[in-house]
C-alpha cells in the first residue's frame, strides 16, 4: 500500500471527536452448548445456561417460545459458585491466559452436532440427541426440562428438590412467568442492558442506544421497507400495519420472480429490492412485543430501531429452517469499528456453535490485503485462537472463510489453524464467475488503474474543499481518504454521495462508501463477492444469509440485498442477540 499525507492548518475551532465508545466486555449473554463458558467477572451473576431454564423452549405454530421459572431458582440453589480458575488445559498441561482479562481460558466448544444430524428413521420420530457431557464448572442439567432438545439428557439427571421461590413461580398466571415467556424477549432484556451499561446511561434504556446508531443518528436509519413500516402507523394501529406488511409481501413472492414488480407492495415501496422468503412479522411482532410492549403504547409508535428489530426476528425465523452460509460483515459487527477480533469477543462462541451444525461461516469485509494473509490474520487472531484452542475436526475447519477486499481475495483456515489464500483459478476464474471478474485479467489492468486515479482525484479535491487533514492510501483495487483529526460523520456521508455521484459514468463495477472513520472507492462490491462465494461452496441466495451495519445507500453491505437475505445491526452486541436466536431455531428445526 501506498500513503501519501496531505496536511492543512485546523481550521474548524471546535471539531467534533466521532471516536466509538463500543466494548467487548465478557460474554455475559449465555452459556455454550456444551455447559461450560468463562465465568462471569466478580460482581457479575453468573449467566445461566440455556439448557437449566427447565421449562424449556418449544416451537409450536405461535412459536411462544415460553419458559418457566420455575427451575431458575431450582438451578440457583443447585449451583456451585464457577471458578474462575476452572479452565481446560493445553496439550503441554498449561491453563491458557487471556490477555486481556488475565484467566484462564475455558473450552468453548459446542456439542450438538449429534442433535443437529439428520434424524433416524422414516419420519425422524427416533431422533435422539446425545446427551451433553457434564463437566467441573456446569452441573447437569434438571429434569423437568420440556424441551425436545434437552428432554433425553434431563432424563438422565435426578431432579433437584424445588424450592419455595420455584413453586411460587411454577404458577403460569405469574408475574414473572408472564414476563419471561419468550427467549426473544429474554434475549432482548440483556441486549438493552447491556447498552445501558456501556453507554453509562442514567435513565431508562431504548432500542436506539447503540453506540453506532448514536453516533450517526438518522443518517443509519435508511431502509425503504422498514421505512414503509413506519409510515402504515400514521394511519394503522401496530398489529394491523405488520399483518398488512406480512400479506403484501407474501403476495409478492407468490408471484414469478419476473412480475414481482407488478405487485402491490412494490407500486407503494418501488425500491423494496428482492426477498427470498415470506417473512413471519405478525409472530416476530408477539415475541418482542413481550419486552417491549408495542402494540399496548398509545401516544409511542414503534420508531426505525424497533421495527428494524421486529423485521430481523422474523427474517431469522425464516431463514433458520433452510440456512447453509452466514455471512458477516467485520468492523460495526463483530467488532467495534477500528478493532479487531480478541479472544473474549462474545461472538467466538456463536460462530463455532453454527460451523459445528453444519453451517458454513463466512466474513466478507472491505479489508484487502494482497498477498498478505498475516494481515487478515491479525484482525482475526482472537478467533483462529479459539479454532486451535477448540481443536476443530478438519471438516469443521473448513467451514470458515474469509472474503476480502469486498470480493477480491478468498481465505481459508489451513490445518494450522492460519489463513491461506485460495487459488483464483479454483474460485475466480470458473466459467459461471469469470464474467463478473474481467477488471482482474491481465489487459485490464489499465482500466482499473485510470479507475483508481480518478477516484483519488475526486477524493482529494473534496477533501480539501472540506477543510480536512487527510491522508490518502492506495492499494491494488482500492483507494481512501483517511481523516487525520476530527471531524463529523456528516462530512464523511458528503464525500462518500459525491464519489457516487461522481464516478456513475465509470465502467468499471465499485463500491463507494462511508466507512464510519473513512472513505473508501473499492474495485468491486460485496454483491461480487457473495455471488462467488456461493457458487464456490454450492449454495443459493435463499440458503444464504448476510449479516452487517452498513446497508445505508452509502454502505459497502446495500449491494448484497439482491444476492441473499440480509440481517441489519448496529452493533456487536446487536449481533450476538440474533445468532442466538439463529442457532436455536436451527437446532430446533433440524431436531424437530
């Protein structure tokens, strides 16, 4: 890469600081499949696992996804204390020592695959999962669990004697079981706990504390749909503006793909862009509406954030029962903007559940580094970690990639457990993708290169016309502007519209967007790069989906909406919540 630095005097009086305030505290969330988890920091409750909450969690037509209490006091009596010191050893005997919080590690690994796998006989009525293997810091689980996955292992385990609290909560009608009925709803508790503790705020939580969507307020909020949503309320109470959307969309999808556009719901959203499944969003709206009481507040319509919210319960709902590839967008959602993954990130636990139930697991991110695979390596050390830690079978393994500068370099974990690159010949140059990748053949190299001078043109004049101190970087199929001292998400938006607008003309395909601390104008798109990263794993737009931040008209994710289904977050923690409600719906599904 090439920087070149371009430096003027500071000419605003009172620049406005845009640095992120997001944290990767330890995952407090939930427990992994197998039982065992790190424990929680002194002064933290220690999170129970799933599996412990006994009256289990059961997908019926209404999905109520309801639990009990019940064994929640039962488990607590239950409980021993977690040591912190209670970690599996290495091969060489020795505990390994987190970095950051100095404990020691413990084994993350999911057990389910057994529950995932295909059941046996004709109908799958035999299907039995295999019990989890109890371990020094998670006791067995209780026996009164309902739920099918957790059913043949609570029957082996002797039932604790309930308690006075259990058998006061253990009554349907109360307080608290009325409270806690869906895992959404649960979820969705710690979610908004959570910001308010990272945000220290000193009132009452919201749906839009996130510390992205706060520092770039309503610039974030940009979705027709969602948008669509919001605007039925003026005239529409909140259960029949859902049910509306349900119906027009289902409408849509019903007809052939090449008359969509003639149906009802794209005459009144013409830029709906293209769904791949009908979306449950009468079911999504009665499981939030549990937290959050929409449909029972008369003067507070439900804002962006909390339909955004409703729309991704329900798209993960849809999704679950056929997914084979999720794919992550990296800075804003697995990690803070400008960091990178570290070993205590609450999303390690998440990706390795979903690789060991059969889903392929990728990140396309705009980050390129050519012929260097140590630098996508170290944005990514925490997680190859705990791949090694974990000791993943081969097969698991070769789960995950990585697909970098938006379509231009594929990744995968060799039996090092590092990454390597993947021959072009074997992913980019097939004939079904070498189409889409002619700017990358010998005699069109020029082309790009024009391409490239061109957009560093425009960036630098606009720049300067800005007023910033900026340094430009160069690589192979990208060039950026980098602010060099504070400035405001507003003048990063006008840079970003203005290189759209800009090069439009350009025959070359790219990616002009706001990457939150800078401006980028990439070769290609991450549309590019979903496309071939399915045709090389053998997988479809409607077994495939994208999970991101940045789906704005100026976001680097927007293209993907025409290639797979989309999940839209707006933060790490934001993530996290709705792959917890992925894998379950998975298991569930695939159990069932």
């Amino acid at each position: 890469s090439t920087v070149r630095s371009a430096r003027r005097p500071e000419t605003l009086p009172s620049a406005v600081a845009v640095a992120a305030d997001a944290s990767n505290a330890d995952d407090s969330f939930e427990r992994p499949a197998t039982g065992s988890s790190r424990s929680a920091p002194p002064g933290r409750p220690v999170a129970f696992d799933p599996k412990e909450l006994s009256g289990g969690w059961r997908w019926g037509d209404g999905h109520p996804m309801s639990f009990s209490l019940a064994a929640v006091a039962a488990a607590t009596a239950a409980r021993a204390p977690v040591p912190r010191a209670a970690a599996r050893s290495r091969r060489d005997g020795a505990p390994k020592i987190s970095a950051r919080t100095r404990q020691p590690r413990e084994n993350k690994r999911a057990t389910l695959a057994a529950a995932a796998a295909p059941p046996e006989g004709p109908e799958g009525a035999t299907a039995t999962p295999a019990p989890e293997r109890p371990t020094a810091s998670a006791p067995p689980p209780p026996a009164a669990a309902n739920n099918v996955i957790d059913s043949a292992a609570a029957a082996q385990q002797p039932s604790p004697a309930p308690t006075e609290a259990a058998t006061q909560d253990a009554d349907p009608n109360s307080p608290k079981a009325i409270q806690t009925k869906s895992r959404a709803a649960q979820y969705m508790r710690e979610l908004i706990n959570r910001q308010v503790k990272n945000n220290k705020l000193s009132r009452a939580g919201s749906l839009a504390d996130s510390t992205v969507l706060r520092r770039k307020g309503r610039l974030k909020e940009q979705d027709p749909f969602i948008e669509f949503i919001v605007s039925l309320f003026k005239t529409h109470e909140t259960e029949e503006a859902l049910a509306k959307a349900e119906r027009w969309l289902a409408d849509a999808l019903a007809m052939p793909p090449n008359k969509r556009r003639f149906a009802n719901i794209y005459f009144q959203v013409p830029k709906l862009g293209y769904f791949f499944h009908p979306l449950p969003l009468r079911q999504a709206l009665a499981e939030y509406d549990e937290f959050s009481a929409l449909t029972k507040r008369k003067y507070v319509k439900p804002n962006f954030a909390e339909v955004r919210h409703v729309v991704n319960i329900a798209q993960v709902h849809a999704s679950a029962k056929e997914v084979k590839l999720v794919t992550f967008d990296a800075d804003g959602t697995l990690y803070a903007d400008g960091k990178h993954f570290e070993e205590d990130n609450q999303m390690i636990d998440k990706i390795i559940q979903l690789m060991e139930v059969g889903v392929h697991v990728a990140i396309v991110t705009a980050a390129g580094y050519p012929g260097d695979s140590k630098k996508f390596e170290g944005r990514l050390r925490g997680l190859l970690d705990s791949f090694k830690e974990s000791e993943l079978s081969p097969e698991t393994r070769k789960r995950f990639s990585v697909m970098g500068g938006e379509c231009n370099y594929l990744l995968e974990v060799n039996e090092k457990f590092e990454l390597e690159f993947v021959d072009p010949a074997l992913w980019r140059d097939q004939p079904s993708t070498k189409n889409l990748y002619w700017y990358a053949q010998g005699e069109a190299k020029t082309k790009v290169e024009a391409f490239l001078d061109r957009a560093e043109q425009f960036l630098k004049d606009e720049a300067e016309h800005l007023q910033l101190d900026y340094e430009v970087m160069r690589k192979e199929f990208a060039v950026g502007i980098l602010p060099q001292s504070s400035t405001v998400y507003e003048n990063l938006e006008e840079i970003s519209i203005g290189a759209m607008i800009e090069l439009s003309d350009a025959e070359v395909p790219y990616c002009a967007f706001n990457g939150g601390n800078d401006v980028f104008v990439d070769v290609g798109n991450k549309n590019i790069g979903l496309q071939t990263l399915m045709n090389y794993l053998g997988f479809e737009g409607h077994q495939t989906l994208h999970v991101g931040d940045r789906f704005t008209s100026t976001g680097n994710d927007s293209r993907v909406r025409d290639a797979c289904s989309i999940l839209w977050v707006a933060s790490p923690d934001e993530t996290t919540f709705f792959m917890r409600l992925l894998y379950r719906d998975i298991v569930n599904a695939r159990v069932l």
